[in-house]
C-alpha cells in the first residue's frame, strides 16, 4: 500500500500519530512466535521472512514483505494477539511500528487507505489459504505440483521463474532442502517437468494435475 512512496512521504502521512523507528540488521528477530502482538509494523525498507521453526528444525517460509508493506495487522486486531510465525529480517531493514489505537484513527482519517488496506486483507487471506492448501497435501510430489500450477496460472507460461532459492522454495513448501532436489530429480527422470537454475519447465501439466487428485 506504500510500495510508491519513500520515507519521507510516508513520515509525512503518518505526522500526527504516535510511531516509533527501529532498525534491524540481516538476520535480525523482528518478531518472535507467540510474543505478543500490539502493533502494526511498516517496512520503510528492506525485507522480512514470516516463517514456522518446527521442532524437527524444519523450517516453513510463510511469506516475505518488502518496503511499504504491513505486517501484524490481522494478529493485533484479533482476540489471540500473539504471533504465530516467527518475523526475521533477511536484509537490513527499517520499521516503523504503530500501535492500534493511532492506526485506526489513520485509518479513519484517511478513507483512501482504507479501501486499500481491506482489500491487502483480502489478498493475504488468499495468499494464506494457499499456504494452507500446500501444507495439506500429503506427498511432496503433491506440493510440487500444487506450486508449479499456481505458478502456470500466475506466469501463464509453461516456465516457470524461480524468484527465489531452492532453499526459500523448500521453506514454503514445508520440506527439506535435500528432499526437494531428490523429488525434483525424479520428477525430471518420469518427464514431468525438466530444469535449470533458475527455471522448471512443465512438460506434462496434466500429470500434475492428476497428482493433485491422488
């Protein structure tokens, strides 16, 4: 919602309400899982992680923010105000933090933002009914598959750009690393999918979609 506008102009919306600036380093803990959640953050710069550690030291990506974009709004609002993931900083990052009370009065000062701000709700319940779909499923052929068609509806080619690394891939699938290149291996042995570094190739997309139904 403020991907358009830089800290200057943002500090300048926010002029009036009470916030406060944090910097955090890469690798940095934002937010830690089950601390309580009261405040709305906004990325001025740089990039988080929203991820589950498991205590099988399995780690599950969730999704990653950029500058402008809000986190915690959803958890500060409910009647469970706590964290459910883990926030990170995966860069150097600034962010400013807002507690609820100032954030509903910008919201009802500003009806614009409000508009924006439902409808951002509105796709990140999407996003997460998503990484619910992907944790359903059962096999990890299944979550490859399920991943690489939403990506063919997304990109709408039958290759599909890796914007991120097999290591981040393999978070938000929720399987390890070493399982992924095994799967993806095989997959490639049957003639699913062939692939590069940065690209998989979907050679029989309606053998995915059967896997999908198994």
């Amino acid at each position: 919602m403020f991907k358009d506008k830089d800290k200057d102009e943002i500090l300048e919306l926010f002029k009036g309400y009470n916030y406060q600036l944090i910097n955090f380093n890469k690798n940095d803990i934002v937010a830690l899982e089950y601390e309580p959640c009261n405040k709305i953050g906004l990325i001025i710069s740089g990039i988080i992680d929203i991820k589950r550690m498991l205590s099988s030291n399995n780690t599950i990506h969730l999704s990653s923010l950029s500058s402008g974009s809000l986190f915690g709004e959803v958890i500060a609002f409910s009647d469970i105000n706590i964290y459910p993931a883990t926030v990170i900083s995966s860069t150097s990052s600034e962010i400013m933090f807002i507690n609820k009370i100032d954030f509903i009065k910008f919201c009802t000062d500003n009806t614009t933002f409000l508009n924006c701000f439902l409808n951002d709700l509105t796709n990140k319940i999407i996003t997460l009914n998503k990484s619910i779909t992907t944790l359903s499923l059962t096999s990890i052929r299944q979550k490859i598959s399920n991943f690489l068609l939403n990506e063919y509806k997304v990109q709408g080619s039958i290759f599909i750009k890796l914007n991120m690394t097999k290591q981040k891939l393999s978070e938000i699938l929720g399987i390890p690393r070493p399982s992924l290149s095994r799967e993806l291996i095989n997959m490639k042995e049957l003639g699913i999918i062939d692939y590069s570094r940065d690209f998989i190739k979907i050679l029989d997309k309606k053998k995915l979609e059967d896997l999908l139904t198994q």
